[in-house]
C-alpha cells in the first residue's frame, strides 16, 4: 500500500493483478473520484482489500465508475491545476495535492 492515501481528484494507475488482467484494466489510469466503505455501501470491490475501504476511479475512455482494492492503484501524480466548484467556491490543486480557494476578483 502506498505511504499516502490516494485521495479525490489523484491520477492512478491500474496495477496488474490476476483479476485486473481478467478485467482488461491493468495498465489504464483514470482519475480518483472517492472512497467508500465496502460493507455499508455493498459496492462490487475489485480485488480483496486488507481493509473496509475501497476507491472509485473512472478509467479514461469510460463512463462507468469502479471499485478498487487500494493495493491495485498506483498514484500518478495530483493533477495539478484542476478546479472544481462546490456550493459557490472555486478551489484549485496544487502541487501537493492540496485544494486551494480561489477569490473571485
């Protein structure tokens, strides 16, 4: 598992696992767009994970939302520069992954 939760917004990377090259996904990247626990959600979980925890990534060239196991991701970087508008407020992504507001001028 990596050091750092993936998180919203990250790039990620399928790794290759058993069910992923079953799947056709292993080697795609998508974009991180949250996290559940399993249990309570009864989402489909790709892979097994060591915990109740799973995350959502769109592949891209797809629609669909998938679960997955937290060990099948590879972090690709934090998509620096994304925005996104929530309930009135500009936020935008640093370098470290952090969401920053930005004033209306």
């Amino acid at each position: 598992m990596n050091s750092a939760r993936i998180t919203f917004g990250d790039k990620v990377r399928i790794r290759s696992s058993n069910v992923t090259e079953a799947l056709g996904i292993a080697g795609q990247t998508g974009i991180v767009y949250g996290s559940t626990t399993p249990t309570i959600t009864g989402v489909r979980v790709i892979g097994n994970p060591p915990e109740d925890y799973a995350i959502s990534v769109t592949l891209d060239g797809r629609n669909d939302q998938l679960w997955f196991a937290e060990d099948l991701l590879e972090f690709v970087d934090h998509q620096t520069d994304t925005t996104v508008a929530i309930a009135g407020r500009r936020l935008i992504r640093d370098e470290k992954g952090e969401w920053r507001e930005v004033k209306s001028q």
